[in-house]
C-alpha cells in the first residue's frame, strides 16, 4: 500500500526550510522510492543561501540519493529490479526530444529537469521519479557491499568522472593540480590517483589537507599566499606545471590561481559552479601562449554513474571516508549549516 504522507525539508525561499507533510501524488508513469540517504551538496547550500534560477520554491532539495524500491521495477532493455533493492538515482530527467538527448548526452539536454532542483528532491521520506528518467536508466542497483549513505556520494563521484572522461587527455605520470580540499576535491584526488597522476591538492582548510595526504596526494598545500603557492607548484613539478588542473571550488580567485599553474598544452577545468554576481578576470595571454584549453563539465548520465558505482563496489574509490556528519530529517539545519562552514567533509541525511 502506498504512504499517504510524505515528510519533507521543504526549501521555502532563501535561509528557509519548513518540515511538512507533503501529500503523495500517485500518478501511474512515476515510481515512487523510498529515501535511505540523501547527501548535502555544496550546490545546495548555494541554492539555500541566494537561491538559482533552476530551482523555484516551494521545493525539496537533495539530488545525492540513496533509495529502496518499494515494488518491482520494469525498465527499458528488459532489466528488472525487484521491490525492496536499494538504488541509486540520476537526478536527470531530460526531454528526449532534443539533439543532445538523441546523443545520448542527457546532462545536456536543452529543456533539462533535475530531481532536487526543478522538481522535488531526495531531502524527504519519499520521492517520486519521473517517467523520462526511467527511460534513460537512472535508476540503478547498487551492490551489497556499499552502505546507503557511502552509495549517497556515488552521484557526484559520477560528476567527477564525467569532467575526466570529457578531457580524454592521458594523465598517467603527469602532474594533475586540484585546487579545493573540500569532498569534491578529494574525489578528484582518488580519480587522478587511479589513473596514475602525480597529485598536487592546494586548500584553505589544514585538516582537509591532511586529509588529502592521508588519501595520497603527493602535495597538500595550504594556500596562504596565492604568489607563494604557484611558486611552490612550478618549483615541485620541475617547471612543468599541470597538465591538468580542476577548480573544484566556488571561490572565482582559485580560476586566476588554476590558469598561473597550468603547464603548456594543458587542461584547466571548471568543476564548480559559482556564486552569482562574482565576475571573473582572466588573463587571455596565459591561454594563448601556453596553449591551455579551459573547459567546464556538469552532471554525467546514467551509464557514467553505473561505472562510478563499479568503482566504489571494486573498492578503488573509497567515499566513505568522506562522510563526516549524519543526521536525521529534523537537522537539515545543521547540515547545512556545517557544509557552509566547511566543517568536516560531507554531511548526509538519513531517512528510516
Ligand atoms: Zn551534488
Ligand atoms: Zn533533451
């Protein structure tokens, strides 16, 4: 039988979430699942903070999902997954009708609804998926050995492998710089690791670079001192420079930073999103003359965060090191709070 109420962090408007019952819509196309974890993102606390012109509230936030099925699922291809799995969810739902879709690349569709932004997300006892993103597969099975609020991460671990599968650029014994230590960072710093880079991660924060060497990077530089820090980078890689460098943090200067410590015929990629109204100064000649490509990625797709999930069940990225804090539905607030903060790693809500 299907829950009548579904207990909900409703996002009101900036600073603002309400706990309400939200009524359960039983239209027949949707599947509902049931919540088991939902991650906090730094995307969420930008959107709580000053909101997006994405999201348009009332909403529920939280597109890191963890969920069980609470009946049996037919998917497209003929794949079947039993009442009672536990799934992780892509938060796409795109139109299918666009150019993009028919490529296959549903992180860029042109008319794009996203669980947790344009409709309501996992910050609940319940969500529902729509139809458009059962075509495409989003939702996926996880394996026994992956707890729900480690399986929570495997989205944006699926984010991170999205932005390395669109470079393409071998990185095996070449030198990848990750500026920001936050949970993000520290993805990128296993995915590099995996692929065989030499990892320089430079941060703000000394107990997240710590934890950036407990995981294995070869630097972990604590950025006082922009001048200091570039020098330092271009005297460790021998004058190379990066040939890979991902911005995953939202703070406009470290793009300035990643573009003084790119090496010739190199990548910079924006990883992450920035507040609005922060206007970035660049210095073109740096592009030109070094030959740097400067590229951005968003989201992946189904078939990319199945492989990230491969990754976590082989054991080859550990996520769950990156939780810190867990709470309940009734602490939004505090996570939230602790995210901004950048206390600790990531914090997650579990739902029972
Ligand atoms: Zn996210
Ligand atoms: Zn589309």
């Amino acid at each position: 039988m299907l829950p009548k109420k579904n207990h909900s962090a409703v996002f009101s408007g900036p600073k603002n979430f309400e706990i309400k019952d939200l009524p359960i819509s039983s239209k027949d196309s949707n599947v509902l699942l049931k919540t088991l974890s939902c991650a906090v993102c730094g995307y969420d606390v930008r959107v709580f903070k000053e909101g997006h012109k994405k999201v348009r509230p009332p909403i529920v936030l939280g597109h890191e999902i963890c969920a069980r099925t609470l009946n049996k699922l037919n998917l497209p291809n003929n794949q079947i997954i039993p009442e009672d799995s536990r799934v992780i969810v892509s938060p796409l739902i795109p139109c299918l009708n666009c150019h993009h879709c028919s490529a296959g690349y549903f992180n860029s569709c042109n008319n794009l609804n996203e669980i947790g932004s344009s409709i309501n997300g996992g910050f609940a006892d319940y969500i529902n998926i729509p139809q458009n993103n059962i075509l495409i597969n989003g939702i996926i099975p996880i394996t026994n050995n992956i707890r729900d609020d480690e399986a929570s991460l495997i989205e944006p671990l699926s984010c991170c492998l999205n932005a390395h599968l669109n470079f393409n650029i071998p990185i095996n014994d070449e030198f990848v710089i990750i500026i920001g230590d936050g949970p993000i960072g520290l993805i990128h710093l296993q995915i590099s690791k995996l692929y065989g880079a030499k990892t320089i991660v430079v941060g703000k924060i000394p107990s997240r670079l710590k934890e950036a060497k407990s995981i294995g990077a070869d630097v972990a530089l604590l950025n006082n001192d922009p001048e200091e820090s570039i020098k330092t980078i271009w005297d460790y890689s021998y004058g190379k420079g990066g040939k890979l460098v991902i911005v995953a943090t939202s703070n406009p200067e470290a793009i300035d930073l990643a573009l003084k410590v790119a090496g010739k015929n190199s990548i910079v990629s924006l990883f992450a999103g920035v507040s609005k109204n922060k206007i970035l100064r660049i210095d073109p000649n740096l592009l030109h003359y070094n030959q740097i490509a400067l590229s951005g990625s968003f989201s992946s797709t189904p078939k990319i965060m199945k492989k990230a999930m491969d990754l976590v069940h082989e054991q080859k990225i550990d996520l769950k090191r990156l939780i810190t804090h867990r709470f309940s539905l009734y602490e939004i607030d505090k996570a939230f709070n602790l995210t901004e903060a950048c206390n600790g790693l990531r914090s997650v809500i579990n739902s029972f």
